[in-house]
C-alpha cells in the first residue's frame, strides 16, 4: 500500500467535548481511511502509480482518482490542524487580540505568530470580523465542501468555499486552514446543526501550525 492513513498527535477522543470520539471513529478511522484505501487501488497500473499525493491533485482528471486524492490531502491537512481544546487554550491567543489592545500594549507576542497576526489584522481589523466571515462562508457552503483560509499571490488572506472534494491545492492560492463541512464531519455529534460544529471547530484550531504554514 503506497499511501497509509496519517498518525494523529493526538488520542481519538481528545479533541472532547466539541468532537467526540464516534465521530472520530467513523470520520477519520473510516471515512478518512476509505479515501485511502479507494485511492491506493485505483493507482495500480496507472501512471499515477508513482507519484506523490501533491502530484497525483495536480494531474489527474477531476474524477474518481482525483477525487480520492483530494479528500487524502484535505483531510490530512484538516485533522493535523485540530488538538486538544485543552491545549488549544493555553495557547488561546489571536482570539482576544483585536478587542483587547491594552491588554496586550506591554506584552511581547511570540515571534511565532506575528506573521500571521499581521496579515489578519491587516484584513479584518476587529479579530471577530475573521471568525464570523469564516462561519458564515461554511455555513452557507452548499452541501458537501470544504471552507478555508488561504494566502492568495497578493499576500492577501482569504476566505473561500470548495465543494466536494476541489481544493486549493490546484490554484495558486496557499491554504492555510479548513473546516470540512461534510455533514459526515458534524451527524453524530451535531446531527443537522452545521454551525454548532463550526462553533466547536474553533475551539480545536492549531493556530500555531496555521503560522507555520504562511
Ligand atoms: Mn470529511
């Protein structure tokens, strides 16, 4: 098998109260690994056979191999983005960081996500502007899809929508973080209540890793 399942850094049942371990179970332990396994077979004999992930979104036709591909890649990209709410607040950060400016007037901020911070400043003055475009884009993407934050050639973020499995990854743009608004992402935990689980989302986001990647 080329492709395999990618190791999580964290337990399947970390990322409660906002995702629970079932829905782990089923999306990543099934959903997730169908992709895979759907995708390793329909590469034999093919000449994607022996390219990489990024290659294979590249060039192959829109469907089926492509569509396998894709879901791979963003579902790689959107678990690896999660932890533990736990951890996601001692690192809470960006949240507070608009609406609060004394409080951070005689605090020096981690080089880490200055980059970041700046480039969102820059677009959406007031931090809960950013939060609720983002909801709002992934609670009006029709059906099935994907909401991300990219970093477009202009050096400008973004807020887009792909539907089923399309992703940035075939335009310029860079994606920094996604929000699958597959109902297999939210049924078990939210069932038809799309923005309860995008609310949830927020409390999961790495936003140390969405940095690293500008
Ligand atoms: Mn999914």
């Amino acid at each position: 098998m080329k492709f395999e399942l990618p190791k999580l850094s964290y337990e399947l049942d970390a990322l409660e109260p906002y995702i629970s371990k079932e829905t782990m179970e089923y999306h990543y332990g099934k959903h997730h690994q169908t992709y895979v396994t759907n995708l390793n077979n329909l590469i034999v004999w093919t000449e994607f056979e022996n390219m990489s992930l990024e290659e294979i979104i590249k060039k192959a036709p829109a469907w089926p191999i492509f569509n396998n591909a894709a879901q791979v890649w963003n579902h790689t990209f959107y678990f690896t983005t999660l932890n533990s709410p736990k951890i996601m607040m001692e690192k809470a950060w960006v949240w507070n960081l608009y609406t609060q400016e004394n409080k951070w007037k005689d605090w020096t901020a981690p080089k880490w996500w200055t980059k970041l911070v700046n480039l969102m400043a820059k677009k959406w003055p007031h931090h809960d502007d950013f939060k609720k475009e983002f909801s709002d884009m992934a609670l009006k993407n029709f059906g099935s899809g994907w909401t991300w934050l990219v970093l477009n050639t202009a050096w400008e973020l973004e807020i887009i929508n792909t539907s089923n499995a399309w992703t940035p990854l075939t335009t310029e743009n860079k994606p920094l973080l996604t929000c699958d608004i597959w109902e297999h992402a939210y049924y078990i935990d939210c069932r038809n209540v799309r923005a309860k689980y995008i609310e949830n989302f927020w409390s999961l986001v790495d936003w140390r890793l969405v940095e690293e990647r500008v």
